[in-house]
C-alpha cells in the first residue's frame, strides 16, 4: 500500500495499512482467492468492478440506507443520468461527488460511445464534504484509471477548483432538504454560481 501511494501521490495517507487488525486465516484466504487462474486471466476492468461490488453491499449495511445514499447513488440512476447528458468531453464537475461513482459511469460510456481515450477525453473535478468519502472517491478513481482531482471541502460554501465558467458539464445526484443553510456567510453572498440578478433564495433549504 506505501509503495502505491508512492507511485500516485493523490492517494497518499488514503490506503489501509491495518491489515493486523484481521485475523491470519481471513488473510491466507483472501491471498488465495486473488491468486485463482481465474483472476489472474480475467480481462477488462475487474478490479474496478469488485470495488464498485463492495461499496454498493457497504452502501447496503451499517447505520442505514439514507446514510449509505450519502457516498453511493445507485448504478442505474448514475446510468440515467450520464446517458441523458452524454458526458464524452471536456471538464466535468461533481460538487457533491459521494464515492466517485458518476466519473466511473462517465468512464465506461465514453469506452461505449466514442474511439477516445478517456484520459484523453475528459478531466474530473470533485468535491465531498465528509472525509472517509474522499477517501472512497480518490480510491474509486485510481482503480479505474481516471485521472481527476478530488478536493474534500463543502460545496455549500466554497468553490475550490474555481471552475465558474469553465466546466462543460456539472452533474450532481444532489444532498436534498439539507437545512440550515447558512446564507449569512460571506461567500454565499458572492457566490459566482448563483444565478446573476436573482439573488439568495429565501428558503434555507439546501434545494
């Protein structure tokens, strides 16, 4: 794990290295399973698919479904989404990215949809507030090859990748009836992203 985050510095400080807390059987077995023949040959994005297995069981368990929507959107709704926008180019933008999954699902449409590279294709940009989340997304990305810059912040009250006027898509499966929203702030008031002329909204609500 050290020596991965060496060779990708995003993901330096983000891999687990608490491998003694499991017990030496549950070990031996995992070795054994990830060196079958059939791991070993298998082609395509397999690794990204497990990984994308497991969020979608660890989304499933826990402290309940409303938080496990918090870091995972449904694969079919990601899906929707991206074929609905045709995401195949330019900057892309997720100020609510969760674990990271709409840049994958962007990912595998432009592998289905045109002869490009998606590095080449696209560049990522995402924001999460909760930690453990970014950590989630930079792994998810790294996995599957895509090249991006994930920042944890709050998008609520912040723009850190600066990217007013310059994105060619944002897309967002949005935190709905956030409360509280704090309008007192001063970078809300002069948020580049609100609507010009129209103002704050009265409601506190995040929608």
């Amino acid at each position: 794990m050290r020596l991965i985050e060496v060779e990708y510095p995003d993901l330096a400080g983000i891999l687990p290295k608490n491998y003694q807390d499991f017990a030496a059987d549950l070990l031996r077995e995992l070795v054994r399973v990830f060196n079958k023949d059939a791991v070993k040959k298998v082609t395509g994005d397999v690794f990204g698919r497990i990984y994308e297995y497991f969020l979608i069981k660890f989304s499933m368990i826990g402290t309940g479904a409303q938080e496990g929507g918090e870091f995972f959107t449904p694969s079919s709704l990601v899906q929707l989404i991206v074929n609905f926008i045709e995401l195949d180019h330019g900057i892309i933008h997720n100020p609510v990215c969760g674990s990271g999954g709409m840049f994958v699902q962007t990912g595998y449409f432009i592998r289905s949809h045109s002869n490009k590279q998606m590095n080449e294709a696209i560049t990522v940009y995402g924001t999460e507030q909760k930690t453990n989340n970014t950590k989630l997304a930079k792994m998810n990305l790294a996995i599957h090859g895509i090249e991006g810059k994930i920042i944890e912040n709050n998008s609520f009250y912040s723009d850190p990748h600066n990217l007013v006027g310059k994105c060619d898509f944002v897309m967002a499966n949005p935190p709905f009836n956030v409360k509280k929203i704090d309008k007192g702030k001063e970078f809300v008031k002069i948020d580049k992203r609100l609507f010009p002329g129209i103002g704050i909204p009265k409601a506190d609500n995040g929608n």
